[in-house]
C-alpha cells in the first residue's frame, strides 16, 4: 500500500459517506416487507451470537424487558384516534 493511498484514504468526506450509508438504508427499510425486516433483524442477532456467544447476557435481557414493558405502558396511554 502506498502512502498516498493512505492518505487519501483517511481524507474520505467520512460524514458524506455516513449521510449516504443512512439515506440508503432509509429507502431499503422502506420497501422491506415485515418478514424481510424480521429476516434482517434475525441475521444481525444471529452474527452478533457468532461474536459474542455470551450474548444477550441476563442483564441484557432483563433491560431489553424493562424497556418493552415502558413501550407498552406508554402506547396503552395514548388515546386512539376515534377517542380524540
């Protein structure tokens, strides 16, 4: 590899390409069927385990719980449309 490679390399818009990885997933998750996104969601928890094969750990879980039971509690609050 040669030096300038590097350099141009670490001179990258880092945040265009940031902004460009976003707009992209943005429309991808937009045409996403529910299973395709489900699929998606599986494949990414399935290499995470082939990362870190202690994971979710027991805290992780209950946190993740904690957090679906506040979700719940708070779009049980939330008056249906008709009842505007």
């Amino acid at each position: 590899m040669r030096k300038e490679d590097l350099i141009a390399y670490a001179r990258r818009d880092w945040q265009a390409i940031a902004a460009s990885k976003r707009q992209r997933w943005a429309e991808q998750k937009s045409q996403m069927t529910a299973a395709e996104a489900l699929s998606v969601g599986d494949a990414l928890r399935q290499h995470a385990i082939a990362l870190r094969n202690d994971w979710p750990t027991e805290e992780d879980r209950r946190k993740d719980l904690a957090s679906h039971i506040r979700v719940a509690e708070m779009l049980r609050s939330v008056k249906p449309p008709s009842a505007r």
